[in-house]
C-alpha cells in the first residue's frame, strides 16, 4: 500500500471525497490548525485519515487522536507506530466512524488496546431521513409530536442562520447552557474557529424564536449524506413553549432538505440506560423523534511508548479522583 504524508495546499475537494466524517474533513483540519495544533494528513489511496496531535506540558512528548475515520488498516497502524516513535509520541486514541453491527474487529498487532479513557460515547441515536415527513411524525413518541404541535400553535418560529448574527446568538445560548449544566464546552474562540472553517459547506445554525426572543440554538453538520448534531444551547426563558422540540424536527426537515439520508444525534446512553444517569434528560429527547440506537465498535489506544502510556493512564485516573474529591 503507497501511503504517504499529505502537504497543504493538497486537493481538498479529493481530500474530502476520502474523507467519511466532519472531524476527517480538511475544513476541520484548518480550523485545528488556527488553534496551533498539530495537524497530520495522510493518504492511503482508499482512506484517508486526519489526526491532531497534542503536547504534554513541560515535556517533549505528545499523545495523538484520530477521531471519527475509517478503521486504519494494518498497514496505516504499522505507519503510524512508526511516526509516533519519531516525534516522540506516547499513543494515539482511535476513535473510528465504525458501527459495531456490521463491522468485525480483527486482531492486529502494533500494541492496540481498548481505551480506557474514550473521549466519544460507544452509543449514538441514528434518524432515517429516508422516510417522508408523515412516517417521520408517525414513528415519534406522542408527547414529542405533541410538543412540536404546542410549540407552533403558541408562536414558537425558526430560522436558519447561518451567518455571524446567528453564529452569536447560538454562542451565547450555548455557554449559557453550558454554565448552567456544569459542562466543559470548549472556549469561545474554539467555537469560532470551528464555525469559520466550516460554515460554508458543512455548519448550519438553526434559532428558535418566540417574537424576537431567541429560545433555542442548534449548529449542525452536513457531510456526505449525513446531518450531525454536535452542538446546541438553550434559554430558561418561555420553557413552556417547548421550543427545542420544534427546533428538532427544523433540524430534520433541514436535513432532508439537504440531501441527507441519516441524522446522527452525536452521541447517547446505550438502550436500556440508567434513568438517574445526567445523560438521561437529551437520550431521551432524542429518543422521542423514532431514532434507533446505534452502537461504535469504540475507542482504540496504539501504543507506541508502553511505560508512558500506563504512566499517563493512571496520571488520568488520579486526577479524576482529585477532581471527585473536590465536588464532594
């Protein structure tokens, strides 16, 4: 196999056809670089596969990601394995765009292991956009298609937009929502750059609105045939108008709209999951729009460094524990 390293100014619409996922796109690419991260792109003539490498602070090391591409051939891992041990890298976390029901995991050699600290969920909630609009109400749980009805007879309105107004609306909600469910979501700056790269093929944003007061916000990603939701903010303002769940089925209209024939949710609790979980409020309101749980074949270590590795791993658990400590 004839794999080679890829310089900029490579042909992104080529890139982009090999690429099967946003986070593999060469726009994301761009936008991680603008946050003066290592970026590394290679071809694999069928595959290609974009990682981000990271430095440990105060040393020389670095620990890798590729987040969301095909599953690397045993060749790209004996080629990768071999980068890692001349840039100093620990190991690089592989979490492939692979769902576990029609994928086998064969054994390969290079030190790949089971992650044990994955940074995407193994679930995710999977829409057919394939029906038409009457299937896609009809397969909704009642009290969501009820909620859709409510929040139209009472004003509730969306908007795409995807431009810099809608861009700050969505941010605001989004940090907003954020601080308000203790959740870690990335800078402001980071949010930006993402945005700036993308907006133009593959970032949309969709507002609710009561009158001229923004509920609700929603930045999708479209990209072969598929619609994502990564990101999304509410207000506490007007609960009672249900104005996320209008927004959703926006969001799916867009989707068809846009050639899509899958919703991916992003991420969710497995079926059957613990109701007293904190992830159960939005599992279940994905739930609601007739998705079907969709499992990944999950997260992969290639270790190149061995002792690092088991040093970092347990560096990791150690300060998860301080961190138990102090919210206690």
């Amino acid at each position: 196999m004839n794999i080679k390293i890829l310089i900029d100014h490579f042909d992104i619409e080529g890139f982009n056809k090999k690429a099967i996922h946003p986070l593999q796109s060469w726009q994301w690419g761009e936008a991680r670089k603008k946050m003066e991260i290592e970026v590394l792109r290679i071809d694999a003539e069928k595959d290609v596969f974009q990682l981000t490498f990271h430095k440990i602070p105060k040393t020389n090391y670095k620990i890798g990601y590729l987040p969301r591409s095909s599953f690397p051939s045993k060749e790209v891992l004996a080629f990768l394995h071999d980068y890692g041990k001349k840039n100093n890298v620990i190991y690089i976390k592989i979490e492939p765009y692979v769902f576990a029901n029609n994928y086998k995991l064969q054994t390969i050699n290079y030190k790949l292991k089971e992650s044990p600290h994955p940074l995407f969920p193994k679930w995710t909630q999977i829409l057919d956009l394939r029906k038409s609009e009457e299937e896609l109400l009809k397969h909704m749980r009642n009290k969501t298609r009820y909620n859709i009805r409510l929040a139209q007879k009472k004003g509730v309105f969306i908007k795409e937009m995807s431009n810099a107004e809608g861009f700050d609306i969505f941010s605001k909600l989004y940090f907003e929502t954020c601080k308000r469910q203790k959740y870690f979501g990335h800078t402001v700056t980071y949010h930006k750059l993402v945005w700036e790269n993308l907006k133009k093929n593959i970032a949309h944003i969709l507002i609710a609105f009561y009158k001229n007061t923004p509920l609700a916000a929603y930045e999708l990603f479209f990209f072969k045939k598929t619609l994502y939701y990564p990101y999304g903010g509410t207000s506490l303002e007007y609960r009672n108008l249900m104005a996320s769940n209008l927004l959703m089925w926006e969001a799916i209209l867009l989707g068809k709209k846009l050639g899509a024939e899958t919703f991916d949710m992003w991420g969710s609790l497995p079926p059957n999951y613990n109701q007293n979980n904190s992830w159960t409020g939005f599992t279940r309101f994905k739930e609601g729009y007739g998705t079907t749980f969709t499992e990944f074949i999950g997260s992969y270590d290639l270790v190149i460094n061995t002792f690092l590795y088991y040093l970092s791993n347990a560096a990791y658990s150690l300060r998860n524990f301080y961190l138990h400590l102090k919210k206690a």
